[in-house]
C-alpha cells in the first residue's frame, strides 16, 4: 500500500460512534479498512491516540482569487480542511467583462496588476485556469449573483431591463453547464442589497433545473432578520431549489436570545417539505468591508467618490438619518454600536484596532466626520471587525442538527494580520472548547457537521465519509489538545493538535509543516451528482 494510518480511532464523519481500526491507502482512495492491517506500505503513520477523521470540508469561503496566489491554502491545511466551497455571498471571479471587472474588484478590495479578462472571462474559463493551477485543497465552485449582475449592468442601482436580466440569465445557465454547484447571493451588500425577490426566483429556477443550491447571506441579519429570512425561504418555496443560509446570527444586542424563533422558522419550512439548511462560525464577531456600513446610494458614482460626498452637509444629514433607523450591525444606530466597529486594517496606527467611535471621541468629531477621514486613509475597502453576536445564540445554532461549520474565510499568507481568527482558528475552536472544553455536541456529531454533511450538501459522493472506495481526503488529529490559538490580535497563529492531513492519498500537512504537493482538484457537479 503507499500509506497505512495504524492503531487510530476512527470517527468516518456520519455521525456513528466512533471505533479502534487502521486504514490502507492506494493511489488516492481508501481501499481497506480494519481492525488491524498487515499489509506493508510506502508511508506508515503512527497515530495511537489520534482521532482519524474525513477532511473537513468548508461550505463557505471566499478563496476566488487568493487560491491562485497562495496555492498551499496552508491556513485550511492547518486546521484540517481538505475541500472549501468558493464563490460565496455573492461575489465569484467570474463571469467578468472588461468594462465592468474593476467595479468587482472595487466591491471585494482587490487591488491587483494582472488584467483578468487576459485570463478568463467565463466561468468555464476560469474553472480550467483553475484546473491548470497545482492547488493543495478540493475546490467547489459556486458562481455569485453580485458578479452575474456587475458583468451585465456594472453597479447601477436599479432593477434589470428585459435584456439585461436575459443577459444574466444566460450567464448562469452557462456556468451551471460549465460545473458550478449552484448560486450565491449577498443580499446585505451591493449589489444584492438592489435586487428583488423576482429576479432571485428567475436565477433560481435555473438553479433548481441543475438540482445545485441557493446559498445566501440574507438581506438583514439583525432586526429584520426574520423577515430576511423568510424572504428567501419562499424563494426556495416558489422554485424548488435547494437552499443553505450563509452563516446564521442574531446581530446587535436587541436581537440576542431570538435564536429559537429562527430555527424553528427552518424546521418550518422542512416540516414543510423546502430543502433549506444553515451554517455557522464559531465567534462573535464578524469581518466585513467598510462600504458594507453605508447605504448603497453613496455608491451611485462608484466607490472611489464616496469621501468627497460625505463633505456635502445634505448627504451627511441624510446618513444621520438613515443610521438613526439603523436595522442591524451593518447600519449601527448609536454609539455602543459603533464602538463595537473596529478597524482590523489601517495605515494610520492612532485608527489601527480601535473603534470607530473611539477614534471620533479622541479626534473630537462627529461619526460621520470620522468615517470620512478613515475612509481618506484606508478607503471604503479596509476591514472592520463587528462584535456583533451572543455566545449563547452561537451554542445554539452549532447544535442544530441542520447546521454545519463553516469559517467565512478565505487562503491567506501566514504572515497576514488583517484578517480575522476564523482563518485560522474555525475548525480546532468547535473542537478544542465546544466539544471538548464545553461539551456542547459530541465529537462525532461535530465531525459529521464538518464532512458527511457538506458533503451530502452539495452532492459531493465519494468524501465526507471514511470508507473503502471513498477518496482518501483525511485529517489526523489529537483530541486531547486539538485547539485554536489566532485571537483578534494575532489572527494568523496556528492551531494546535492537527497532526496530519491527508489529500487524494498524499500526505500534505505533517505536524505544522507542508509538504509541497499539490493534489486538490476542482470537483464538478456533472460528476457528482
């Protein structure tokens, strides 16, 4: 055999009690698994006490474009994930035209020398530049409504002419052919904040025709979160699609506690019979871009004007007002939420880590005056950190038997502290302090939300679950130890008691250490489903 795991606890990611036993790889699948193996092998690892388990596959990332940078994904090596889902909350690399691809780029903070539309403009184009990059980690390419929108109409805020929601529909079709495994929408942002229920559902029926799924970041996640939520609920109801809320939270402190009245508005609609799920990180606060605070009618010219119309004492009235009736996290209404906006990322070290109004407090200005002068610094692309949640909410939702893990992340340098913990810390945190510390779930039950399920999710066949036949995508870990260490102020650090990480049968990851294979894939829909 090329490896043999030996003397391990098998946990195969259904959900089942785990179990003493070894696992024979050949090539890139698992052809044996027992008791005791006796054959020889090229590799033997050695893992008494460890948990063996399916790698963890994460339903929400936003790794596009960075994939391609960083090829190693070392931050999700690290934490034992082998696939990711890409494209999420709207906003893909593709599809993409020459006049509109530097309004995306503007929208995901991507300041970039290469001319994208040299190296693709389709999303088939893009999955084989993909396909023709040596990639560590599985890809499941989803393919975003903001994008399909940008490529047709740039960021006009407006419903679509005849023509243009044509153009869009087109679009998509094409990259459902092409192996997209459904459709992404960010309803909270631009321009997914600008669309309609109507043009969700025309998406969605092409969605639903492919059998892929809807996975959408709702249009309010705080005070109108019900209704948010019930939106695209119907949206699943009028299409049949299939349909996965990004990241379910309960924003601001007049929401906290309302968990209960969410999920059952889930189990509703399974009683039902609309196929919805959810997903979850396991932390309080969240990471957005500074545009994502203002109202998308300060973007009308394009984002690059925003600071000289925040001089215009109209418009900073008109944003007083539009904060006073602030709905959630993303339009905070006083100055308890906004001093739970903090600046992840500035070039000015007396903003850098402080609040927003912390800043104005020491500046002697108002809010609006504030953000102006931080957005003449860093521009409306520089990351905020939201300390928005309840660790309470959280516990709930992560019991949920129809919600997963995800991070909402992305492949980052080690050396990057803009970023948020979940990037490195997602996976060890559920397991080092909510199965392990608080008891929260079982290990195994925790271990089936990280692989059988996404798997089963997004029709994926052959991972997710430990067994003879299956691709052998597989973490190594210590229960005992397995946790996260990246913290709010040094987000980059690595987790601890991940030992190996198996993909496709190449070992790839060895006690902190990457072993420069490259043997991820782009999985495609066409053949798994």
């Amino acid at each position: 055999m090329d490896v043999i795991i030996k003397n391990c606890q098998i946990v195969d990611g259904t959900g089942k009690q785990g179990y003493k036993g070894e696992i024979g790889i050949i090539d890139n699948k698992i052809v044996k698994i027992e008791k005791e193996i006796s054959n020889s092998a090229s590799t033997t690892i050695e893992a008494k006490g460890h948990v063996v388990a399916p790698g963890f596959i994460d339903a929400h990332t936003h790794a596009d474009l960075a994939v391609i940078r960083d090829k190693s994904a070392f931050n999700y090596l690290s934490q034992g994930v082998t696939t990711v889902v890409i494209g999420n909350c709207g906003f893909t690399a593709a599809p993409i035209n020459k006049e509109t691809v530097s309004d995306l780029l503007s929208l995901v903070g991507l300041d970039i020398n290469v001319d994208l539309t040299e190296l693709w403009t389709s999303f088939g184009d893009y999955l084989n530049f993909l396909r023709g990059s040596r990639i560590a980690i599985n890809l499941i390419p989803l393919v975003g409504q903001g994008t399909l929108r940008v490529a047709v109409m740039g960021l006009k805020k407006r419903d679509p002419t005849d023509q243009e929601l044509q153009q869009m529909k087109i679009l998509m079709e094409e990259s459902m052919e092409a192996g997209a495994f459904g459709l992404s929408a960010g309803l909270e942002y631009m321009p997914g904040s600008s669309t309609k229920t109507e043009e969700l559902i025309e998406f969605c029926k092409i969605v639903s025709k492919y059998n892929g799924i809807f996975a959408v970041h709702i249009r309010n996640e705080g005070d109108l979160g019900m209704e948010a939520t019930k939106e695209v609920i119907d949206v699943a109801r009028r299409t049949k699609v299939k349909l996965e809320l990004s990241h379910i939270k309960m924003d601001g402190k007049r929401n906290w506690g309302k968990t209960r009245e969410r999920l059952e508005l889930i189990e509703s609609a399974r009683s039902e019979g609309i196929d919805v799920t959810g997903d979850v990180h396991p932390y309080t606060f969240c990471m957005v871009m500074l545009h994502a605070l203002f109202p998308d009618w300060l973007f009308s010219d394009g984002l690059e004007n925003a600071h000289e119309k925040l001089k215009n004492p109209d418009i900073q009235e008109k944003l007083k007002d539009y904060y006073k009736h602030g709905t959630s996290m993303l339009a905070p209404s006083d100055n308890e939420d906004w001093d739970n906006v903090i600046l992840a990322t500035s070039s000015n070290p007396k903003y850098k880590e402080k609040s927003v109004f912390r800043i104005a407090e020491e500046t002697q200005q108002d809010i609006i005056t504030t953000l102006s002068e931080i957005i003449q610094s860093d521009g409306v692309s520089t990351y905020v950190i939201l300390t928005s949640m309840f660790e309470d909410d959280i516990v709930e939702i992560i019991r949920h038997p129809l919600v997963m893990i995800i991070s909402d992340g992305e492949v980052v340098s080690p050396k990057n502290n803009k970023i948020h913990p979940r990037f490195y810390g997602t996976y060890p945190r559920v397991l080092g302090r909510y199965v392990r510390e608080k008891k929260i779930i079982s290990l195994e039950e925790a271990i089936r939300k990280m692989t059988s399920f996404p798997a089963k999710r997004f029709g994926i066949q052959d991972r997710g679950i430990l067994k003879e036949g299956n691709v052998a995508d597989i973490v190594i870990f210590d229960p005992d130890e397995i946790i996260d260490r990246a913290t709010m102020m040094e987000p980059n650090k690595l987790s601890e008691g991940i030992e190996y990480v198996v993909v496709s049968g190449k070992l790839v990851f060895d006690h902190g250490k990457f072993k420069r294979k490259y043997p991820g894939q782009i999985l495609n829909r066409k053949s798994t489903n």
